[in-house]
C-alpha cells in the first residue's frame, strides 16, 4: 500500500506510539473512513513491536465468540506475556454486549464472568504456571488472579476506531464512560485541504501533463488564487503557479463540492438517505483520474499515429512511383540476364544427363558381377557348413552329457587310488585336450578336485586343438584303441562316459574344421574380392546419384529461371499499371490528403484539454453513482466552474457516455436489458468503470436482470446475506475469481470488510484475504456486486456506495 507521508500522518503517528509507549495506553481514534487510523494504527504497532489482534466479525458472530475472542487475547498478554495492540473497529461492534465487555476491561482489566467453571480452573493452573516459570510463588487465587489482571492491564493496548458520521456517535460517551475516560481521543476527523493537497501531488506527480503545460499560460489567477492557496502548502520549495498546482487544486475542490452536494441532499425535505464522502473516495477520484488521462491519452495519440500514417503513406506512394519508372528499365536488363542463365542452364543439364546414362550402364554390368560372386560364395559357404553342421550336433549332444555329470560322480573317481584302465584313459585324453602337460594320475585327480573342471569342459573350442593333440589323442585313445569305446568307458563309470563321448565329438568336429579350412580361406578372398567390386559399383552408383541430384538441382534452377522470366514480365506489366493507377489516386486523393493535415494539427489542441477532461470524467466515476440525475447535473455545472476559475482547459460538448463507452457498449448493454435512457446509460458506464465493489439501489429490478444477463459467461451466482451457505458461496467465488450478486442488502455483512477494503495479504506468491476464521486464495478476477431495492437502507459511513436508479 503506498503511503504518503504528510504533515498530518506525522501528528497522529507521533500521538498513537506516544499512547501506546505506556502502561495501560489506550486510545480512541476518531475519524472519516479512509482517515488512516487502523493503517497508523497498525504501523506504530510494527515499529513498537506490538502484535496486532483484530476480531474477524461475520453476520452470525455473537457475544459467545466474542467472549471466546476475548479469553484469547486476555491469555496471550496475561499469561504468555505477549504485548498485543487490540485493533477494535465501530464495525465490529454487532451488540451492545461487546461495548460492556471492552468497558469493564478498560476500566479493571478484567471482563466479569468471562472466565468461569472449567474456563477459570484452566487460567489459574496456566498463572501458576506463568509464576512458577518466573520464580515467584502465589499461593491464593487471588494473588494470581491479580496478577494476571496486572500483565492483561500493562501489556494489552486497545485502539478503538470510530467514525463520527454514524448515528451511534453521540451515545458512546453515555453508554461506555471508559472510553473516554480510559483512552486518549485522537481526533483525526477528515483530510484536510493541505492534507488532501499533499496527496494529490504524491499521486499525480509522475502524471504526463506536458501537453496542456507545454504551451504556457497562468493557471489560478483571479478568483483561482483562493483555489491554489488551498494547496500551496503541497507545493512548497517549488515553483508556484503552474498547471500541476492547478490540478491539485481542482481534485480537492471538485471533492469538496461533492461533500457540500451531499450535505445538502442529506438536509432535503425528500432525502430518504445520507451520502457519506471520505478521503477513500478522494483516493479512488485520483485513481480515476489517472486512468482517465493515461487511457485517453493513448487513444488520441493512436489516432494520431493512423493520420500520421495515412500522410506517410501518401509521401511514401508518390516516391514509389517515381522508384517504380526508374526500375522499369533495371527490370528489363535483369530480363535479359536471366534469359542468358536459363539457357545456360539447359546446356549444362543435357551434358550432365548423357554422363548420367553411360555411367548407369556401367553400374549396372558392375551389379551383374557382383550378384555372380556372391553365388559363388554362397556355394562355397553351403558347402563347408554341411561339413560342420554334421560334427556339431554330436559336440552338442556331448556337451550336454557332459552337464549332466554329477559333482558326487566325479569325487568318487577322484578317490580312487588305482581306477578302471578305461576310466584313467579316458581322463588322460581330457586332460591333454585342455592343455595339461601332466597325465599322471595324481596330476588328473588335482585336475578333477578344480571347481572349474566342469565349465572349462563346458566353454572348450574345438578350434583351439593343435595338430599334435589331434594326432595324440587319435593314436593312443580313440582310433588306435580299439577297447576304449562309448560303451566300455560308460560301463566303467557314468561320469567318465559323457567325457570320452565329448572328447571324441570334439576331435571330429576338430578334423572336420581343418578340413574345411583351405575352403574357408577360399570364401574369404572371394568375399574381398566381391567386396572390391561392391564398392567399385556403390562408388559409381554414387557418382550416378551425385549427378542426377546435380540434374535435379540444375531443372529446379531452370524451372525457377523460367518462372522469374515470366513473373518479370507479369511484375512490368503490373508495376506500369500501378504507376498508372497510383498516380490517378494521389490526384483524388488531393483534397483528403489536405484534410488529414489540419486534423494531425488540431490533435495537439485535444491533448491541451486532456487533463480538464480526465478530471470531469475521473469526477464523475467516482461521485456521480451517488445522485440522482438532477443532482449530478448541478454538480456537472459547478465542475466546469472550478475548472474555469483555475484556468484548465477542457472540451465544452463532452459527453461522459460517449466518452467513456463505445457505441458498440452501449448496443450491446441494451441487448442485455439495460434501458437506453441517459440516466441508465451514466449508470452503465460508471459500473464498467467502477474501481470499487458496487453497492446498486435498484428499486425496479431491471438492473439485477441486466446484470445476470452480463456476467452470465462469467458464471455469475445469486445469493443473500441471509442464505446459510453465503460464507461458503463467497470463498467460493474469491477462490475461483467469479461474480457474486448479493441481494437485499439492508447493511453489510461485517465478513465482508477485509475484501471490501481489499486487505490483500502476499505470502510465498499467494494472494490471501481473510474471510471469517480462514484465509482464501484471493483471485484477482473476482468480483461482487451488492444490490438493494430500498432507498432508504441504513448504511454506515463505511459502506460501499453506488446508486444505480433504473426505472
């Protein structure tokens, strides 16, 4: 929240913290809604490092919340020793029970009956507590009773805030004696004009007015000094006298007259209702204003830009057509070039094209010769695999009888000292096979106790067998003995069985191999020599590729060249038309060219009246809600009266509707059910403007209906401050950022003011507002529009206002 600090906000921060510095400080602040006393209030409480309690008052919140309220705030200073400044708002005083309770406590520190029962056996074991964690011991209730009523007094502070405007003012000092004589009274009352002054400045002080300032003149001669001398005390240390002076001048006075209009309204023999006007609607007039001067701004200046463009174009268009004749010529020799290129071109592609084809030809024979290798190879390839593929299956075989020789099989083996001929055979041949040198049987016998025995045999390539264990094995166990077979070794021992079978299968499938070696080295000089021609064709095949992608490139070119020679001939053609026409063209357009020159020179004299416009239309969002069309005729009037007395220029037909809607608005208003008088239509464009919440008084119903039918896309919910759902329906609505139409309005739900006042609190990127005990994610698109059918709805100075009369 910008805070401008002025001379006034020094006074009462200076009287608040110098109240709130002592023991039993109370005050009672006193002042128009919008005076800043809960903001101060809260600011001096920061700076003294006071915890700010506030009762967070709804329609169903009564005197047994209260008092609970209460017991909390009376704990946290009296037991916790916690320093608290009560914030206690005219608002939220919703019975005269609440007055009674703060009474009693100003005037004792206690509230009596507030703790009794259970509630008062709890406080005083919480003081003995306290006490005993202080080091001091009490021994009746009584002492701790006192000497929580001593913490409550020195170290509660309660800031009472009122508005001297409501009908309740004058019986306080009655009905509750203590606040006045237990609280210092700070009379804040409303801005003053120096005040409001200081204000306008801070605010508008980075506003573009330079336009209207630029030319010179004297703003606030004559009957304006008195207007100015309002606001000098803003203004000092500066230069006096100029139009931002003026305009300072004139937002305090157009608020003031507003404030005589409604006092006058109020003591009207007809008046059914009072109109309060606080600096909060002085701040929104402001806001107003500057809305008003930026948005008009921009759309002037965006219809200057248009003009401006306009006679650019105009500019632009005859140095065109002289540019175009000058390149007529250009254009023709570029012809003729690209008439050169594209034969050029053609040539080039018909040449590349026969190199294509006879290198296609050769890449085809080449394709030939390849395919017959490879016919080859695989002849070869078939024929040295056969020979394999009938030793394999019998290795495989092996190998699997080989998994399935039990470890328990072979230790017994292993544990023989003197084993079966056939059984030591049979191990000896294994073990020369995988490259022992020692074939004694105590050798062997360590061979079998190795864990990797078994995967040794299992992982064994027959490939690996040189020629000499070939010829070893052969001679001495397999074809040279006759007595060692399949069959005898199995018979001997069902371990040793699968391992002569695996070494028979392996020195066969090892023959077999070496045998078809030379056919394999065979295949594999074929496979170079197939694999040279195959790169011999790939290369011409790729040179192929490479040309016909270059024909394709150079037919894309000549097509291109081509298409450009004729699209020149079009663009001549075209372009001598052009000129033709572009030349007939300027001439009409003479006279328009003329009239666009006057209106960019008179845009200068609109933006002079832009500030003396914005403050009509600023004055007139913000105040005109709350009259009648009479009353704001006469309020029009005394408008443009200030502005002349202060010397600001402003337009004398503006019309507020035409200047703050669109035609196409306003249809479209009227299709929805707005009626198509001048009264409905202010009331229209005050409401899409509206800075604030609304409060319509709508005594027919049309403007209920016209609002359902404008917000139905937005999802608009009807509800009342009597519906039971209404808190849940609200955070609804704030959560989700869509329209609340609350009905029959005879006062404002208290819930409602943290979201009226729009008291916004950003924690960790959320936007939260507090709505009754809970605080809701507050969505920037929400909105609520509170209606009524009674004129005479009493309303506190507080409330919202805006008078919308349809029908």
């Amino acid at each position: 929240v910008p805070l401008v600090v002025f001379d006034e906000v020094l006074d009462h921060i200076l009287r608040i913290d110098r109240v709130l510095r002592q023991p039993m400080g109370h005050c009672l602040l006193v002042g128009d809604s919008g005076a800043g006393k809960t903001v101060l209030s809260k600011f001096v409480s920061w700076m003294n490092g006071l915890s700010i309690f506030q009762i967070k008052a709804h329609s169903r919140y009564g005197i047994e919340e209260f008092n609970e309220d209460l017991r909390g705030v009376m704990r946290r200073v009296g037991i916790e020793g916690e320093k608290v400044c009560f914030i206690f708002d005219e608002g939220n005083i919703l019975g005269s029970g609440f007055l009674e309770a703060m009474n009693a406590l100003l005037a004792s520190g206690e509230v009596p009956g507030l703790f009794e029962g259970d509630d008062y056996t709890a406080l005083m074991n919480a003081c003995r507590d306290s006490a005993a964690r202080d080091g001091v011991i009490l021994d009746t209730e009584e002492e701790l009773w006192r000497r929580f009523t001593g913490f409550v007094q020195r170290n509660l502070h309660v800031v009472f805030t009122m508005n001297p405007s409501g009908g309740d003012w004058k019986n306080r000092s009655t009905a509750s004696p203590a606040l006045f004589n237990r609280c210092v009274v700070d009379w804040f009352g409303t801005w003053s004009a120096t005040a409001m002054g200081q204000v306008g400045k801070e605010f508008t002080m980075k506003l573009d007015i330079g336009d209207a300032e630029s030319v010179g003149g004297t703003w606030g001669t004559g009957q304006g000094e008195m207007l100015m001398e309002q606001v000098a005390g803003a203004f000092e240390g500066v230069a006096t006298g100029g139009l931002r002076q003026a305009v300072v001048a004139a937002l305090v006075e157009m608020h003031n007259i507003v404030k005589q209009m409604a006092d006058e309204e109020a003591h009207a023999a007809s008046s059914v209702s009072r109109t309060f006007l606080s600096p909060r609607d002085y701040l929104a007039f402001i806001s107003n204003f500057l809305d008003c001067v930026n948005h008009r701004r921009e759309e002037v200046e965006d219809e200057e830009l248009h003009v401006n463009a306009g006679l650019n174009k105009l500019t632009q268009t005859q140095e065109n057509v002289a540019e175009l004749r000058g390149n007529l010529a250009a254009k023709t020799a570029e012809l003729r070039e690209k008439e050169k290129l594209a034969n050029e071109k053609l040539q080039q592609m018909v040449e590349d094209q026969n190199v294509a084809e006879k290198r296609k030809e050769e890449a085809e024979r080449m394709s030939q010769d390849v395919d017959k290798q490879q016919e080859q190879i695989d002849e070869r390839k078939a024929e040295a695999q056969r020979d394999l593929d009938e030793a394999e299956p019998a290795l495989i075989a092996a190998q699997t009888s080989v998994k399935s020789i039990k470890k328990r099989d072979l230790d017994e083996i292993r544990n023989l000292a003197r084993p079966p001929n056939n059984v030591k055979l049979t191990l000896e041949c294994v073990a020369i096979m995988l490259g022992e040198k020692k074939i004694e049987w105590a050798d062997i016998r360590k061979l079998l106790a190795k864990t990797d025995f078994i995967p040794s045999i299992l992982s064994f390539d027959a490939d690996n067998l040189s020629d000499r264990q070939v010829k070893i094995v052969e001679d001495k166990y397999l074809d040279g003995n006759t007595e060692l077979t399949v069959e005898s070794v199995t018979r001997s021992s069902k371990a040793c069985g699968p391992l002569y079978k695996w070494a028979e299968s392996q020195v066969k499938y090892s023959s077999v191999y070496n045998r078809v070696e030379p056919l394999r080295r065979e295949v594999e000089e074929l496979e170079e020599a197939a694999q040279g021609a195959k790169d011999e064709k790939d290369r011409i095949e790729k040179e192929v590729a490479g040309l016909e992608e270059s024909i394709a490139r150079y037919k894309a070119d000549y097509a291109t060249l081509i298409r450009d020679v004729e699209a020149l001939k079009t663009e001549m053609e075209v372009v001598t038309t052009k000129v033709d026409r572009a030349e007939s063209l300027i001439k009409s357009l003479g006279q328009e060219s003329d009239r666009w020159t006057k209106s960019s020179e008179t845009f200068q004299i609109i933006l002079r009246s832009l500030v003396g416009d914005g403050l009509l239309m600023a004055a007139f969002l913000t105040y005109c809600g709350f009259f009648d069309f009479k009353a704001r005729i006469a309020l029009m009037k005394r408008w443009r009266e200030v502005l002349d007395v202060l010397g600001i220029e402003y337009r004398e037909g503006l019309s507020m509707v035409e200047s703050l809607s669109k035609a196409s608005e306003r249809l479209e208003w009227e299709s929805l059910g707005l009626p198509a008088d001048v009264l409905s239509l202010e009331n229209g464009v005050i409401l899409e403007h509206c800075v604030r919440f609304p409060l319509i008084i709508d005594p027919s119903g049309q403007a209920i209906d016209f609002i359902m039918n404008k917000y139905k896309d937005e999802k608009i919910q009807k509800t009342s401050f009597l519906d039971k759902a209404f808190m849940k329906t609200l955070a609804g609505a704030v959560r989700f950022g869509t329209t609340l139409l609350v009905e029959n309005v005879e006062m404002v739900d208290p819930v409602l003011n943290p979201i009226l006042n729009k008291e916004i609190q950003r924690t960790g990127g959320r936007s939260l507002v507090r709505i009754g005990t809970e605080d809701v994610d507050y969505s920037p698109k929400f909105n609520i529009i509170l209606t009524t059918k009674n004129p005479a709805a009493k309303l506190t100075p507080d409330s919202r206002q805006l008078h919308h009369h349809s029908g």
